[in-house]
C-alpha cells in the first residue's frame, strides 16, 4: 500500500493549485446565481456528496485490486463520510469538508450580495 499511497500524494499535490481555482469559481458563480438559499445549497452538496460516493467506490476498488488495500466495512464507512481525519485512501480530500462547510455558510454569508 505505501507505494500506491505515494502516488495518491503526489497527484493530490499537483492538484493544490486546481483546489484553488475550483474554490475561487464555487464562490464566483455562488455570487452569480440568483437563489441562494439554504435549499439551494443543501441540494448541491447532496450532490456533491453523491459523486464522493462513487469517487470513494471507486479507489476502494482499484486499491484492493492493485495495492493490496483489505477494506474493511468501517473502514469503507469511514471513507464514504468526508467529515473526520481517519482517511486511508482519500487522506487528499480535505476540499470536500472545505466545500460543504462554504455551502453551508454561503446562504448566510451571501444574503447581502445583490
């Protein structure tokens, strides 16, 4: 597992300055759109929490298939949640807890924007 972990960190690390640019656009357009409500954002991060999902399958998948990851049912449990530090496989997912906790905050935050 170390050596396909190794690769995991340095794709996550080439990818700092894209988390920086999506983090930027979801403010801009959050800016742009004309509902937002809390609605509005607890339907985006349903889906963003669907497409984790998948994500999450599916580098359980390819790390037990090619470096030999055992998982476990709490362990897939604990990598489907994005809301802790106990991550084996998706420890490069920090965006995804930046990006709820903005979507939470944003209806708040943006009820003066227009």
């Amino acid at each position: 597992i170390p050596t396909c972990m190794n690769q995991l960190q340095g794709w996550a690390l080439s990818a700092k300055f894209c988390v920086s640019i999506f983090a930027f656009l979801t403010g801009w357009t959050y800016f742009h759109h004309l509902d937002k409500s809390c609605a509005y954002s607890l339907k985006k991060i349903a889906s963003c929490l669907v497409e984790y999902g998948v994500l999450v399958a599916a580098m359980i998948a390819l790390a037990s298939l090619f470096c030999g990851y055992e998982p476990s049912l709490s362990g897939c449990v604990k990598e489907l949640f994005p809301l802790g530090c106990f991550h084996k496989l998706m420890m490069f997912a920090w965006y995804i807890r930046f990006y709820l906790v903005v979507l939470l905050l944003l209806p708040f935050l943006g009820a003066d924007m227009h």
